[in-house]
C-alpha cells in the first residue's frame, strides 16, 4: 500500500476534524494548512521519539554490560 493511502477511518477522522473549523468559517487553504503543520509537526515528534528509544536501548544495554 502506498504511503499517501489512507484506509477509511483515517478518511473519516481527517473530514471530522476539519468539519469543526470549517463549520466556524474558515475557508478551506487555512484548515489544509492548519493540517500539514499539525502532520510536520507530529513527524518531528515522531523522529525525536525514536531517538530517545535509541539512546534508551543503548544505555540499557551499557548497563547490563557493566552489570
């Protein structure tokens, strides 16, 4: 499955959340761009994630040399 393909409930909470802000009359650019920056943002949190699992494998490992 492609990357860029979304399975039916991620369509459906993508439309949900963009419902509520659409609803209040924001036009459709600002909503589009409120999600791309919500999506790079949830990347980085994701990259930072397993950089720290990373480091936390590693020094578990430390440990259980030294021990």
């Amino acid at each position: 499955m492609d990357k860029n393909q979304c399975n039916a409930e991620e369509i459906i909470l993508q439309l949900r959340e963009v419902d509520v802000p659409l609803g209040q009359g924001q036009i459709i650019h600002q909503v589009c761009k409120g999600l791309k920056e919500l999506e790079a943002e949830n990347l980085r949190l994701k990259r930072a994630m397993m950089d720290l699992t990373v480091d936390n494998l590693v020094l578990e490992d430390t440990v259980k040399a030294k021990g």
